[in-house]
C-alpha cells in the first residue's frame, strides 16, 4: 500500500443507523463543490433506506447491480450473489484508470475479511493513492484494524466527523 494510507470507515453500530443515505448525501454533497466522488454505495428506496432486494449503485452513473439472489423464504443463508458483487467491482477498477479525489466503496465485511467481495479493489484503490471512504460493523473492527495495519481511521456515524476526515484528505491531494 502507498506510505500514507488514506483509508477511513464510518463505524455502523446497527442496521437501523442510515449509514447510506449518509454516503449518498456526503457524495453529493462534495461533488456540488467540485470534488469528484465515485465509486459504489447501496441503492436506496423512496425512504431513503437501503433497498430491498440488494443492490449496488454506481454514484456517477446511478447504473444498478443486483447483489442479492432468491434463495427462497425458508433459507437462512447469506443473499449476497457474487456474480452480482463481481460485476459491481468493475466500477471501482475503472477508477484506476479515471482517479476520482476520494472513492466509496460501500462495505468493507464478512466477504472482505474472508478475501472476496471487494477486498482486491480496496488495495488497488489505494495502492493508486486514491482515498477510500467505506462502512465498517462494529462487530468486523477487528479485521479491519488488521486489514488497515492499524492505520485506518473509524469514524463515528456522523456526518460532521465524515465531512472533516474527507475534507482532511481533499487539501492533501
């Protein structure tokens, strides 16, 4: 990873806080003043609150993909689909090639911690010197201390706290 590691989570205490509502407006947000934001984030429905079933929204396109698949009512297995998630992934490698000022990548979870899900990405995004802003449980802090090496910065949920780390990491650029 390059020296300085730009790499924060906004740290979800539970599934009830709008964590991606809050990615969505800080986006926006510092787009309309003219810093670029790409990268992936959890659709939303009318209510603002993460839609049913899961998909990944390209925030400069607004283009979705399904992560979720239909494994009936009875299951108790995880919905994620990694096809869906693979297929997603290809807008956080393009950012390669397009560096944005700061990349979102909506999640940083159990399919990261076990070396799938968006974990590659994470390190090529980086490893670019790009800034990476992500969600993190509280319950996976653990294996995101270790996966940052103890340089990742938590945030709490809070979009005061969000917008000064991001702001911090725009003037270095």
């Amino acid at each position: 990873m390059s020296t300085e590691l730009n790499l924060a989570a906004i740290i979800s205490d539970n599934d009830d806080q709008p964590v991606d509502a809050l990615l969505h407006e800080l986006a926006a947000s510092l787009s309309r003043r003219g810093d670029r934001v790409a990268g992936l984030v959890m659709a939303l429905n009318a209510q603002g609150l993460r839609r049913e079933p899961m998909a990944l929204q390209d925030l400069e396109t607004g283009q979705e993909y399904s992560i979720a698949q239909n494994l009936g009512k009875a299951s108790q297995s995880c919905c994620l689909d990694p096809r869906g998630l693979a297929e997603a992934t290809g807008v956080l490698r393009a950012l390669l090639e397009d560096p944005p000022r700061l990349a979102v990548v909506n999640r940083f979870g159990q399919q990261e911690i076990d070396g799938k899900g968006c974990r590659a990405e994470f390190l090529q995004l980086l490893d670019a010197g790009i800034p990476v802003l992500t969600v993190v449980k509280r319950k996976f802090l653990k294996q995101w201390h270790e996966f940052g090496g103890g340089e990742a910065v938590d945030l709490p949920f809070s979009e005061v706290a969000v917008l000064q780390w991001c702001d911090g990491v725009l003037k270095k650029r």
